[in-house]
C-alpha cells in the first residue's frame, strides 16, 4: 500500500461547479498535511496547509478527519484557472522525517 | 523576483557521462532539497541540506551525489548518467526543518539521457 494515495482523475467539471478530493494516508503518526497545485510542465506550489480543525482560504476549504486518515480539498464555483494537478503531502517523524507526496489529482474545469 | 531558480532548464546527455544541476536560492533558507519526478511515482526526494557542508539521502539517492558549499547553492550530479535519470528534477527550499512552512520549489530541470 502506498504511504499517501489519490486518485489520479481526470476530474472533468463545469465551471461554477463544486469538486472534492481526497487523499488517504497509511502513518497514524503523520503530523502535518498540505495541497499543492502544480500546473502542467511547472512546479509544485503550495496552496495551503491542512488544519486539524480544518481550514478555508477563499473558495478552497481543507479538512482532515485523523480517524479514517483522510485529508481533502473542496473547491467552490470552479474557475477556468482552477484546472491544474493538486497534489497532497504529508509529513511524518517516524525515525527520520518524510514528507511524502501523493502522485496528485488532475482537475479539468470545463467552460 | 524568483527566490530560487535551477539551471540548466533542459539538457540532454549521453549515458555514462557525469551531469550536475544547479539549485541557487536568495532567501537565506538553511534547507534545501533535490526531487525527481517521475509518472506514477508522485515526487521523490533523492538529497537534501540542512546546512553549509550539511547533506543527507533521500529515498532514490543511488546514483547521485551532492554538495552546498555555500548557503545560496545547492548542487546535485549524476556521476555516470543512465537512462533510468531522465526525469525532472526540482529542487525546494524552506525556511525550517517543520514543514508547516512549505516548500518553495524551483522552476525544474528536465533531464533527458540518452
């Protein structure tokens, strides 16, 4: 079993539309969560870290739910802009540090 | 005003030749990080540098070596590139070694060896 897995997608939706994602960790122990968004043929940037209380930043709103060791990414009223790979990470102390990445989820926001 | 940038952008290479990538940051971060990434693998950290002359492996650090001579610089060569290399390597950078900061990464290198 991968240490973080997500589904590869495409995620086809309309704009205005509302899409999630999720992404599953196996380490109990992991401490700290992330989104990036990486554009096709760029690097990763961080869109925001995971809160254990969960966390909104404008139209993006993350959750993490410990018990089923899942973190997600909501994305309200979808945006042509907003097509992009989303890639999860997380960072775990076990023995050394990791800070592991998902292979991402792709989006397609369609006009 | 890009904090960090890699050189070159794109090279090609033989295979068995040595090839090394450059990583220059201007934010005075103490770590910095070398990834591959690859389809279907998600990115993979093969070093990283938590200080001047201080280096670590990654999970894919076979193959590879690196070196930080100087804060700013950050240095990964290939000793005798195969074509298991070709990839496209990032290199990140970030403020502290609790990643509640991010990482900030480069524009990226691919890397093809032929």
């Amino acid at each position: 079993r991968k240490e973080v897995e997500q589904d590869p997608g495409p995620f086809n939706v309309p704009e205005g539309a509302t899409v999630a994602f999720n992404c599953t960790y196996s380490n109990s122990a992991s401490q700290s969560f992330f989104w990036y968004r990486q554009d096709c043929r760029k690097e990763p940037k961080l869109l925001m870290s995971v809160y254990s209380s969960g966390n909104e930043d404008g139209r993006f709103t993350a959750q993490l739910n410990r018990a089923s060791q899942y973190i997600s990414l909501l994305i309200r009223d979808s945006k042509l802009s907003d097509s992009a790979t989303y890639l999860c990470v997380v960072y775990t102390v076990s023995g050394t540090y990791k800070y592991i990445f998902g292979t991402g989820t792709r989006l397609k926001v369609l006009a | 005003d890009a904090g960090i940038t890699q050189s070159p952008r794109h090279k090609v290479t033989e295979t068995g030749t040595p090839v090394t990538l450059r990583c220059h940051q201007t934010e005075n971060h103490r770590y910095m990080y070398w990834y591959r990434q690859d389809p279907g693998h998600g990115l993979r950290l093969i070093h990283y540098s938590y200080g001047v002359k201080d280096t670590d492996k990654g999970e894919v650090s076979d193959g590879y070596s690196v070196s930080r001579s100087k804060t700013e610089d950050f240095l990964l060569t290939l000793e005798s590139a195969t074509s298991s290399q070709t990839s496209v390597y990032f290199c990140a950078i970030s403020e502290g070694d609790r990643t509640s900061y991010g990482y900030t990464f480069g524009s990226g290198t691919r890397l093809t060896v032929v």
